[in-house]
C-alpha cells in the first residue's frame, strides 16, 4: 500500500495565516520606520535653518527692529518657509527672536511648522 507525504489543505491555511500575520506586522514595522526616519529628518533640516537664521541676526552690526518677516528657501531637497519674529523685551538693549521653520509638502500650498527656535539678541 502507497502513502501519500505532503501537507493537508488546514496545513496550508494555517501556514498561509501565520505568513500572512508576520508580513502585516513588518510592514507595519517599517511604516513606523519610514515615518519615524522622516520626522527626525525635518527636524534636524528645519533645526540647521532655524539655528542659521539666528546666527544671521546675531552677527548684524546694528540691533534688530521690531518686526516679523517670512522668507522661502531650498535647503535640503525640499523647499522650506523660515519666519522670523524679533520682539521687544523689558530691555531696550535686548530683542527676542522666535524663528519658525515650515517645511512646503507636495500635497498641500501651505507650509506645515516642523520647528521653533527662540533666542535673545543684545546690543554689544
């Protein structure tokens, strides 16, 4: 008498299942990694524009005025909104400057703030 080897139909569907539930589980895994990966990214380029814009204001002569201006740039590959604030303190020698950077995404027309930096600014 012949035997037959092999796997039955409930084999399969069980193993079927459990590949199943492990693929969905990586990729779910590297989404996470993509979106995690993506947000340091925008941080750290929007942190490097921020960071730039107050050394900017740091190293001018004279001692800012009060007032807000927003500017575009290409920084990276991508194209980003720096706004800067310079306020008025208790200090008449001193500012205070909050700059916020925007990162411009492909699906929207207005930029969305990825980061913030604030920083005082004195007279020498």
């Amino acid at each position: 008498m012949k035997t037959q080897k092999g796997f039955t139909l409930i084999e399969v569907l069980v193993a079927l299942l459990v590949f199943g539930l492990i693929a969905t589980a990586a990729a779910e895994v590297g989404s996470q990694y993509i979106s995690s990966y993506e947000r340091v990214r925008d941080k750290t380029l929007a942190s490097w524009l921020a960071d730039n814009r107050i050394n900017e204001i740091r190293l001018e002569e004279n001692l800012p005025g009060i007032a807000e201006n927003s500017r575009d740039t290409d920084f990276g590959p991508y194209r980003w909104r720096v706004t800067t604030a310079v306020l008025a303190t208790a200090e008449a020698k001193m500012r205070r400057v909050e700059v916020t950077v925007a990162r411009y995404r492909e699906d929207r027309t207005e930029p969305v703030p990825i980061h913030t930096l604030s920083a005082f600014v004195g007279a020498q």
